[in-house]
C-alpha cells in the first residue's frame, strides 16, 4: 500500500482549521510559574512536522502536513491502523508532530528530522520516522476533544492504545504546577526538546528556552524586486572584545553584495 503526507488537500485544510481555533500564546518560564493552574497538563514539546493523522476503513491512511509531500511506505502508518482495527474502531482523527528518532521516544534534531521526512533514503530511514501524539481529535467519528475535560480522558485513552507501540507515542507529560519544575528539567535540560507545551482550560501554552546576544552591525545590503531602494538585510558578527568574529565562508554570496559599515573596515575573521 502506497501511504503518503499529502499537501493542499482536505487534511492539510482541517490541520490550518484546528490551528486556528487554538488560543495559542507564548510565555517565559518566569512567567509561566506565577500562572500555571493545578489542573494543567505539562507535556513536551516536539520539534518536528506538524501533522494530522486521517483514517476512515476501507481507505488509505494519510498524514496532512502544512508543507512538503512524501511519496514513500511509512511503517508508522500501518502499525497505527493495525492497533485501531485491532481495538475495534474504524475511524481516527489525530494531531501530532512526526519525527525523526533514531532512539525510541527521543526525536532527533530539527534539520536532521526534516531532511529525512522529506527524503529518507533506505528502508532504516522510513522506519525511525515516528508520530509524537498531542491530541486525539475524533474516533469513531465522534468528537473526543471538545472540552479539557474532554481532552484530559482522551489522553489517557491514548495511552491506553498507544502506550506499548514502536513508533506512535503520545507525547509524555506532567500533571499540576507543583511539577512545573520537574518536567523543565526532564524535557528541556535532560532530553534538550524544543520546550514545553502546557495545557489549562481553554487554553494553549508554549514556553521555550532562550537566551540574548549582542551583536554588531557590520554590513548591510539593499533589497531586490519590489524591495530595491529599501534596506534588504544585516551582516551581524559577535565582537570578543579583539575581533568581530563572522563565519565568512558560510556567507560568501551574501558578503558579496554587501557594503561594509564604516566603523568596520578592519574585521578578522574567525571561526
């Protein structure tokens, strides 16, 4: 059977739609501590492809993703019709992230997962690209996350279903404030995820690490098309306290348009 991630269709469509309907915002974690509720769910947060799983029996499955398409057999696909069927159900709307893990349960990085979603290149490949679970949106063709109490009892069945599977995991979590802590140090310090994700009533929120850095302005170039005659972009490098330190040769066609600032005409290079 020919399974794909199909792109400007139906799926991709509903996937934009639930975005949509999400109330998103994103906090710092100093914030998050003073707002967090008890009732909150705290999972981890994938770096992966945003998809939603769709099956009806008697047709294919497919992932609608909101960006590029595969033309290739995902083994993750068939074990989760497998585990449905063999459950008793016969229709399943799922959203989640798909990743690539070369260890179960953990997802590689970001550029290494994209590039063997888009293209994996042997049989191995097509195996470790897993589906990381966030929200079980309809079964049976009945609506399973309407309310938080809704979503609360159908994470559980989740894990119910998928709990013990090779390559479909809900993605793991925390329960309550008081574990706030605990599950930063798990997801984010110990197991380097792109963040967290928590989940209160009514609403959705993304709580990243971050970090600031001065940097100094050392050319800049002017814009093409409907942008010539408007400043284009900046050519920034770090400044050690001797040199600008600047990965020239990961930049030679940008360095080439560019017209040096003034105050840096004496810049060293360094890796």
């Amino acid at each position: 059977m020919k399974y794909r991630i199909a792109e400007n269709n139906r799926y991709s469509k509903y996937l934009i739609k639930w975005k949509h309907n999400q109330r998103i915002k994103s906090v710092d974690y100093g914030e998050l501590k003073k707002e967090i509720d008890e009732d909150a769910i705290i999972q981890e947060k994938i770096d992966g492809e945003l998809a939603i799983f769709e099956w009806k029996k008697g047709e294919d499955p497919v992932f609608g993703s909101l960006g590029f398409a595969i033309r290739k057999d995902l083994p993750v696909l068939d074990e989760i019709v497998k585990i449905l069927e063999a459950k008793g159900y016969n229709q399943a709307t799922i959203f989640g992230d798909l990743a690539y893990s070369e260890k179960k349960g953990l997802p590689s990085h970001f550029n290494i997962t994209m590039s063997k979603i888009r293209s994996p290149k042997s049989k191995e490949d097509e195996d470790k690209i897993h589906f990381y679970i966030f929200e079980l949106d309809k079964l049976n063709g009945e609506k399973k996350s309407r309310s938080y109490k809704e979503y609360l009892e159908s994470f559980d069945l989740l894990y119910k279903l998928f709990g013990s599977s090779k390559r479909t995991f809900p993605v793991e979590y925390f329960k309550g404030g008081k574990n706030l802590t605990k599950a930063w140090d798990k997801f984010v310090e110990k197991e380097k995820n792109e963040g967290i994700v928590v989940r209160e009533k009514g609403i959705i929120v993304k709580c990243k690490p971050g970090f600031t850095l001065d940097l100094a302005v050392i050319a800049f170039q002017e814009g093409k098309g409907k942008n010539k005659g408007k400043l284009g972009a900046f050519l920034t490098a770090l400044y050690d306290g001797t040199d600008f330190i600047l990965r020239a040769q990961k930049t030679p066609s940008f360095r080439k348009g560019m017209n040096a600032h003034p105050k840096n005409k004496n810049i060293q290079n360094k890796e």
